[in-house]
C-alpha cells in the first residue's frame, strides 16, 4: 500500500510539473545566419529600402511603410517632427551599417510574452516584450552624424507575406565621442567623491546610450537603474511632479531632470510644467530662473556638464507634443547679470506666483 501511494504519489507529481512547464510560453530569437534564408532576404531587402529613406530624411514614406498598430500611437506629422528634432539635435544620419538582423516569435495562450535576445552588449540576454503568437523582425544599424555614432532600430512585425515597420527608434551610442561605459565610470567616481547629483545624471546618460529601442529591457540599463536607486538625493523627479520655489518668489512644476545633448554640449535638462508657451519673453525670464537657481544650490553640475536646457511643457493634454527649449551654458550664466535677462515677474500684470 505505501508503496502503491508512493508510485502515484510521483505519477501526480510529474504530471503537475508537466502541466506546469506546458503553460510556459515557447520563444525563439534568431540571429544573423541563424535565420530561414527566405525570411532573412525579406527582411533585408525591407529593411534596406527603409534605411536609405531614413538617410534622405524622407521619413513620411517610412511612415507609410508602418502598421496600422504603429500608426495609432502617432500620426505621421508627430512621427517626422521626431526625427527631425533628432537631426537637429545630432546632424544628418549618414553611412548605416548593418550590425544583424534578428528573428523573434513564440507559441503562448498570454496575450504578450518576453523573450530573451541579445540586442545589446554581448553575452548578456536583453527581454523583448512582444504580443504572443506573432513574427518580429529587429535590425539594428550603425550609422554616424557629423559629430556622433548613433544606432538606428527598426521593429517589424510579419503580416501575409511582408514585414512591415513597427517602430523605429534612433539612439546616440555615444556623447561627446564617449561610449556609455565611459560615463557609467564617471558616475561610480563621482559617487565615490560624494558628488550624488551628478553621479545619478551619468548613470542616466549610461542608460540612454544603452537604449535598444520600444518594449526592450536591456540588461545593461537594469544594472544602472539599480545603481540609481541605491543614491538618494533631493530636487531629482522622474516623472512625479515638485515645487521649485526659486528665490525670485515663483513656484515651479518641475517633473523631470534628465541629461540632454545639444550640437556637442552635455547638459543638465530641467523639465516643467507651464499654462501656455505662447509668451516666449516669459518663458526665456523663467529658464534663466529656473537655470540660476539650479546652479546656485547644485554647483558640482559643472563637473560633468557644459550648461543647462529648461524646457517648458503645457498642462494641457492637448499640446502635449508641443515644447518650448532654452539652452544656457555655464559660460553664459557666468557672464550674464541677472539684470540683463529680468525676472519671471518683471512683466506688468503678472502675478508673483505665475506657475502654480
């Protein structure tokens, strides 16, 4: 009898396990060579018809080339605005290189899956997230702007019998000429000497140089956010929403404080929320507010950085894709009295407390 319920004991046991590993999801990633040779020379030759439109800046025709999935996360105007400020940011993207195409797909009853793919640094799997039960294709160029190397993703998903543009992402993969390893170091010493806000924006511009496009969680940025969160500092929102009360008597709606690159200068990006962006007089008044005051209780951000952008959001929903951009090196700052640019009350009728 023990031994009869010793036997189904086991029976049941590896039937539950059975059960268990037969609801996993099956996922493959493919590389290279590794792919069927007819899907790879669709893929390539797709993704080589897209990449030459992209080094003609002719990005509404890549756009026509996308989903209907990708065409309902932004029109077409959105879509090329965003490559523009790209361009304006970095420069022309020019001579792509083919680094490797990749194959994805999966077999599950979830409605999304990750997979693990090695898009990044080598030897460490990155997670894909991609809706279950489908084919994707990922190719990953890279290309170079007048002053920097950047990478250029482009996601496809396979519809009938053609691939067609699910996003396509451009990442800086290097700052200054630097790579991100170089600024993670930089961040780890700064840390050491106890300089914690500029240590955090360095592990920040480690991860945006080790981006690897939509839904994609790279090892290498996991580790970095950990370095993050192991630093607490004060006036760093990601996100949530705090009151800057600068010394001029205004009270700002800051959710963001990022590295941003601009023509060759690192800077430290203040982000805030504002009622309209149609007074550029005031706005200007309030970055070289916001800029001065960031500077004065922050000096060390002059260790890692050239100067400051403060850019001005609207509340309304409405004209969220809409900005406004104000740049000020250290230089600047240095040599511009506070009279010279006025203060975000100067203007008649304004009240003391403009953006609460």
């Amino acid at each position: 009898m023990k031994r009869y319920f010793l036997y189904t004991f086991l029976l049941s046991a590896l039937v539950l396990v059975s059960a268990c590993k037969s609801k996993e999801p099956k996922t493959t990633c493919l590389y290279g060579n590794e792919i069927p040779e007819s899907e790879l020379d669709l893929i390539f030759q797709t993704s080589e018809q897209l990449i030459s439109l992209v080094t003609k800046g002719e990005l509404a025709k890549v756009y026509e080339a996308g989903t209907e999935e990708m065409k309902s996360r932004q029109n077409r105007d959105q879509f090329v605005h965003a490559f523009d400020l790209f361009v304006q940011t970095f420069g022309d993207v020019e001579y792509p290189r083919l680094e490797e195409p990749y194959f994805m797909e999966s077999q599950a009853k979830d409605e999304s899956v990750w997979i693990p793919c090695n898009l990044g640094e080598p030897g460490v799997n990155d997670l894909y997230g991609m809706p279950a039960n489908r084919q994707f294709a990922v190719t990953v160029y890279r290309a170079h702007t007048e002053m920097e190397e950047v990478r250029v993703i482009m996601q496809f998903e396979k519809r009938e019998d053609q691939w067609l543009l699910r996003s396509l992402s451009l990442n800086p993969m290097t700052l200054k000429k630097r790579l991100y390893t170089h600024y993670a170091d930089k961040a780890n010493e700064y840390r050491e000497q106890n300089k914690l806000h500029v240590a955090v924006l360095y592990y920040k511009t480690s991860m945006l140089l080790s981006e690897m496009g939509l839904n994609v969680v790279e090892a290498v940025v996991t580790t970095l956010q950990d370095q993050i969160n192991q630093v607490k500092v004060d006036y760093m929102p990601s996100g949530e929403t705090q009151i800057w009360a600068t010394d001029s008597g205004y009270n700002y709606k800051v959710y963001n404080l990022d590295p941003a690159y601009d023509n060759g200068n690192l800077l430290v990006q203040i982000s805030y929320l504002t009622q309209s962006l149609k007074d550029h007089d005031k706005l200007k008044r309030e970055a070289w507010d916001l800029a001065r005051f960031l500077d004065k209780k922050f000096p060390e951000y002059r260790l890692g950085f050239d100067g400051i952008r403060v850019t001005a959001a609207p509340e309304a929903r409405s004209e969220l894709w809409t900005a406004y951009h104000t740049v000020i090196n250290f230089s600047e700052l240095d040599k511009t009295p506070e009279k010279e640019t006025g203060s975000p009350r100067d203007k008649p009728g304004e009240e003391k407390t403009g953006n609460q």
